[in-house]
C-alpha cells in the first residue's frame, strides 16, 4: 500500500512539471527516486508525458527506468520512437539479455532495423544470436556479459580483466576460466579473488566442480538447478561446452513466480497466460476450450440424468439435491488434486506410491464426508424431505466425496507417469469428470434405496 | 527425470556398502555427488541407515547434507541425535540462518539443550535472540554471517576483515559499512573492492543509497523488495536502524514459491498450507471449511429448486440441464476471477477502476456464451429434446455465463478494497454463488418461456 501511496504522490508532483516543460524541475524531483519506482508511474502516463519524462531525465537512469518497465509499457512506449532511437538511446546502454527482451517486443523488420543503427557491431551480432533462441530457455535467460579469464593466468591479470570490462559488466558475482578454444574450466568467486595473493594462479583458487547449463535447458530446469543448488549465477555454456553467457537468480525470480502462475491458471480453466488488459479475442480463446470441455461434460451429465426421467417425474424432490452432489464432488476433488499437484511441483512429494496415499485419502474424505453429510441429513429431516430421501441424499454425498477425492488423487499421479502436467487434473477436468460420476451415483443409489423407483 | 534415475543409481549403489559397514567406501562413493543429491536419497534410507551415513561422511559435506535435508527428513533424523549431538556436530558447523531452521524443528526444550552444549556462547547467543522472529518475516529469513566494516576504514583494512571472517562467512557478495554504534550506513559490492586501491577510503566506494528491511518486514514484503530492485541480498536493521542480519536471494526463493502456492492452495478450497504427507486431521481440518461453504451453498440451491417443484414434476427434462448451467456458471466465473487475482497479486493490473473492466468482460463472456450454447441448441435440438426447451436451456447458458463472469470480475476488485484477500474469491465461493445464481436464472427463464409453467 505504502508503494502506492507515494507512487500517487509523484504522480501529483510531477504532472505540473510534465505541463510546464520543465526538465530541470522533473530531473530534480526524481533525483531520489529509483528506476524501478519512477517506472510505476508510467502506467498512469501518456505516450507524449512519457517520451518527455524519458528524453530529460539522465540518459543512464532514463534506460535504467525503460527496462523495469513492464512489457506492455515498454511496447506502447517504443511505438513512438523509431528504430535509430531504440538503437542508440536505449539498447546502446542495456545489457544483452535485456535488450533481447527489448527486440523480442518489436515487429521482426524494426527489429532488424535496431540491430543495423548499433554502433558496436559485435554487439549486434551477440544480439542476433541470442534472438535465434526462445525466451523460456537458458539462452533466452541469459545476458552475455560476463569476466571470463584464461585458466593459466595469475590473480593479478584476473583483477585486470574485471577492471577492463568493468565499464560493461555492471554487477559481478563471479569470473569464469576458459581455456584456448574458450571451454569453459572452472568458477572462480569474486570473494577468493580479494583474499588472494596477486601471482597466485588461477588454477589454484578456480572451483572445477562447477554447475553449467545447456543453452537450450528449459528455464524450469535453470530454475530448478539454481534454487536445488543455491546458485546466485550459472554459467550458459553452448553444446560443445563453451562458454557463451550466464544467468542471474533475479532472471530466474520472474521465472519461478510465472512458471508458479500455471498452475493456478490451468486450475482456473485459461488455456494460455492472460491478463485482463489483453484484447478480447485473446481472452476469449484462453476460455473457451475449457468451457468447452466443461459443456461437453455438462451435456454428459444430462445424458446421464435422462435416464432418469421417470425417476424424477415419480419424486421430483430427488432433483432438489443434484445441485449439490454434484458441487460437493467436484470441491472434494479439486482440493485432493490440489494436494498431489502442489507436492509434485514443488518437489515434496516424495514417494510416489499410489495405494499407501489412496488409505489415507480414503480416511480423510471418509471423516469429511461423514460430517458434511450429517449436517445435511439433519437440514433435510429438519425441513421435512422424508427420512428415506434424506438418507439416500446422505449416502450418495459420502460416497461421492469419497470418490472424489480419490480420483483426484490418482489422476495427478497417472498424469505425471504418462508425462502429462498434472496440473490439467486440478482445472475443469476433474470438476465436469466429478459431476457426471456423483450424479450418477446418486440417482443409482436413489433407485436402488428408494422404494418409490 | 534424469535426477531421479541417478538416484535411484546412486541408491542400489550405496545400499550393499551401508550393509557391509563399509565407511570407505561410501565416502568414495559420495566423493564426486554433492550433498543436494546426496540429501535425495535418504527419502529412502531408515533412520538407522541415514544415521550411519551421516556419521561416515567427512563431517563438512554431512552438515550440508543435513541442511539439504527436506524439514520432514530433518525431524525425522533428530529423533535419533541428543542435543550434544546436534549441538557439536550439526549446529556448530551451520550458518546461523539454517541452525534456527533445524532448531525451530526440535521441541523447545530440546532446542535449548542442544543451545547449552554450544561451545561457542556467542553463537548461541545469537541463535537464542534468532528464535524469537517468526520464520515468515524479515528476522527469520536472515542470516548472522555477513561482513561489516567501520565506514571510516581503507579497502585494505576491509579486505583484512573479509580475510578474518573468511571462515565463518562462507559466501560474501557485499560488504556492510556501519558507524560505532552498529548503525548500517551503506553498502560496498565485492567488485568495487576488488578494483579500489588499498588505501581507498571506503567511503568513496559505499553505495548510501542501498535498500535495507526491518527485521519485522513480512517475507512477502522482502520477497517483493528484492524482486523489484533485483538485489541478491538485502541487509536487515532493528529499530534503530542497527544491522543485525542479511537474507540472500536463495532463501527468498523459497519463499516466493511457497506464496505463489497459496493462490493456488486457496482456488483449491484449502484453508491451510498441506502437504499429503501431513497427518489425517491436518488434512481434513484444511478442507473441511470450504466444503462445509459448499454444502451451505448446495442446501441454498436445493431450497432454490425446491420451489419449482410444480414445473419440475410437470417437465422432468427441465432437471436434465440443472447440472450443465450449474456447471458453466461456476467454470465461467472462476476464469474471469482467476484473471482478475493473477493481476492483482502479479502487480500488472494497474487500473483497479471497474467500468471499464466490465464493459470488456461483457463482451468476452457475451461472445463464448454465444458459442456454448450454439452447440448446446444443436446438441439438444438433434437428441430431440423439444425447441421450446432447448431454447430455454441455451439462453440460460447464456444469461448464467454473462452474470458469472461479471460476478467473477467484480468481486476480487472489491474484496481487495475491502483489504480482503482478493484470492477468496476464485475459491469454491465463486463456484458456489454461481450454482446457485445460476439455477435461479435457469428456473425463472423456464417459468417465463415455457408455455407449460
């Protein structure tokens, strides 16, 4: 809260400012202002506010503000300017890996057009190899500023190195030894490096048991390896093991926070990541095949209940309580998928055995559903539905919640053997799935239980 | 899938050395795996076993074992350690930050014993002072171990102190300047140490305008703080500004996982953080709020429905839809909420205004009712279930997507003014409410248009 109040705050102060053209009184007013902070307000900016507040703040922290943008401001942002002035006024300064973000948002031909207005045409080209590799892969993660230092050499020409590219290589964590054909040998931390002597070789003080990545690891993977192993960078190395980049935890943050989204969202019933600024048909395409899914399970449903017209003709009071049989099963399944799909994904499930977690679910849905369905015998004999309805009513929602929750503990797990994400087993799936199987059950054990049938 | 097969390698492997007692050998079998790797395997290693190994271990890579150890794992194997035990060989060797971890698992009397068999009082100081944070806030994240130096000092008397703190400080990525009461003043990074001459004034290297955290900062709070700013570690001050403690990236990590679970957790109707090894009460107790919400919420739609008694004895096909309007009700509103939540707890949903948001979902829930209840006519009307009907139930359809899915937006935007969590609302409340709003629009739409009402 306290983010958007003096968020607000500088809104007010700087709108007057913005009106009066006046670049000095904007340069001072955010002189205490962090980037990221200054780039909040850009939500609340227009295009013309915006390119004025970029163009007379400090060129170093006017691209610093551009990059903690979000994606969707940087988009709206960038088309006011063209592709010189993305070149020389904003990917000039950034780091590789966010400039490939930068590129990634632009139509391919600026794009281009951005790369052939760098001045330092080595960099274009990093760039444009880094282009080549997805966003959600090693490569993609990576920036290609790194200290890199040849293996034989001393403490000494190691300092020497990092003073070089310091200019380049703004935050380092870390130097990397490669040898002659540039194959990456060892990790050698900056922490080492302080403490030893300057002709020291750098062999001596060079960590070989190092952790690299593939350039074409999945981001899941890097994020899985640097929070397993509690890495702050990890080296990026290309198929012939030499060294091309690295990643950063702070990358792999943003990653995990996402990658954490998916399962909420295919909980949800979105087939793609959405957010609600996105155009309608966009929102409309992530929705509707679940709710596809869901009708053609609905449809079932009515099948299924069809079959029991007469039934219900003869009691119609036996479709007062479809309603919440069927609601009953789907919640007791979602919650027992939610279990399984939250241990998998984050690792602490461990045994993967089915039976020994089927008794224990068996148990837990039995003690649950033992009490929701007490409850609702007494509402029914309360309100009068007739004892022998109330206990078909009662027998039914045990049974379903029972076999329900262990449904929604085998899907996950015969989801994650048939390399299926499990998550699909927690969205609309095992609800529709719950639905038709619960009011199956009950109208069986209404015919079954009941005389009138 | 690749870790999995190693362990299990890794498992037939040391299994016949652990019979043979044959400390050797492990400790060459274990000399080229790391202690997150070695750590996997004692999920399938009895007490005794894990025991054994531990002990075999070169002591230094059985700590980090043990600190690799899922918390399960950990408690587990305490029950066969005394305090001395854990004292000497465990806890001595730990970083602060992780010996209250594992002591937070003892029970508390226990966990003051294996305080008392510390050697070093000062640590156990320290850890006592440490125990006192919750271990979801700033104090319980942090870690003792840091580096601070007097800011009047030169490089070469900091890099003297990094030298004397080497040992106990294992990983350094920034060095603390603070004043002769303890108070924080700035930050040095490593690099700038690395490239300053020796009798630079520190001064002239410390960033001032670093970020700091109270020791009483929520994890989420420090989880967002170092996600915006992309720091790697944060320093953490009293009251009165003191330093008392860094957290670093990775513990974060962690946290930011576990939170972006709890969405997850709550859409699933669970009430608390489980894991499905939890014992049978934890787990019921986690479900059974929200299916007793849904039980209430299906006693609701069953007396909603009892009212159309009359129709429903008069068209038993009107109850054959029940569960596919109930159905999309909830799946359309638990999407449009999801969307909506996702936002909100991702920060890119800038405007919280809701107008315009409706206008938007209208359209989208406008354009995917049309298309389900297409199908659904077509569906009904070749089944041969009567114009008059099919008409009906497609309208429905229609009504009840379009009414959910504006409900779905609307209530997280006003739970999270009304500071409510706005995750609530994506639960099996929304399902729920949708039921019954939706069998209501279904059953007066049928009473309005059917000539047989």
């Amino acid at each position: 809260m306290s983010t958007q109040i003096s968020e607000i705050q500088l809104l007010n102060d700087i709108r007057p400012l913005i009106i009066d053209v006046d670049a000095a009184g904007v340069n001072e007013l955010l002189q205490h202002h962090r980037p990221e902070d200054i780039a909040e307000i850009f939500w609340n900016l227009e295009l013309d506010e915006a390119k004025f507040l970029i163009k007379v703040i400090d060129k170093e922290k006017a691209v610093e503000v551009i990059r903690s943008l979000d994606e969707e401001l940087q988009e709206r942002l960038f088309k006011g300017y063209d592709a010189k002035e993305i070149a020389e006024d904003v990917v000039a300064y950034l780091d590789s890996d966010d400039s490939v973000d930068i590129l990634n948002l632009l139509p391919t031909q600026k794009a281009e057009e951005v790369l052939s207005y760098l001045d330092d045409q080595d960099y274009a080209k990093n760039l444009a190899a880094m282009l080549h590799y997805a966003d959600d892969i090693a490569g993609g993660l990576m920036a290609k500023e790194l200290v890199q230092v040849k293996h034989n050499w001393t403490v000494s020409q190691c300092i020497e190195e990092i003073r070089k590219q310091a200019e380049e290589v703004e935050s380092v964590h870390a130097v990397y030894t490669v040898d002659e054909k540039n194959i990456l040998k060892g990790v050698v931390s900056l922490k080492d490096i302080v403490l030893a002597k300057a002709h020291t070789s750098v062999i001596e003080i060079t960590n070989t048991e190092f952790i690299s990545v593939n350039a074409y690891a999945t981001g899941e993977e890097v994020a899985r390896l640097m929070s397993k192993y509690d890495l702050i960078t990890v080296p990026v190395v290309d198929s012939m093991n030499r060294l091309i980049g690295r990643i950063t935890i702070d990358d792999v943050v943003d990653f995990i926070r996402e990658e954490a989204g998916k399962d909420f969202q295919l909980q949800a019933g979105l087939s793609e990541s959405v957010e609600s600024e996105d155009k309608v048909l966009i929102l409309s395409r992530a929705r509707l095949p679940w709710l596809m899914v869901g009708l053609i399970g609905g449809l079932g449903s009515s099948m299924l209940v069809s079959n029991f017209e007469g039934d219900i003709s003869r009691l119609p009071q036996i479709a007062f309580f479809m309603p919440v049989v069927a609601a009953m099963g789907g919640n007791a399944g979602v919650q027992s998928s939610a279990i399984i799909v939250q241990g998998l994904a984050n690792n602490t499930l461990k045994s993967k055995n089915i039976i020994p977690k089927l008794g224990k679910e068996f148990t837990v849905s039995l003690i649950n559903g033992l009490a929701c369905s007490a409850i609702l015998l007494l509402f029914n004999v309360i309100l009068g539905h007739g004892y022998d309805l109330s206990m078909v009513v009662s027998i039914a929602l045990i049974t379903v919640i029972i076999f329900a929750s262990l449904l929604g503990t085998i899907t996950p797990l015969l989801l994650v053997r048939l390399k299926i994400d499990p998550a699909l087993a927690t969205g609309p799936f095992i609800t529709t799935t719950n639905d038709v199987i619960g009011l199956g059950v009950y109208f069986l054990l209404g015919r079954l239980l009941l005389g009138t049938f």
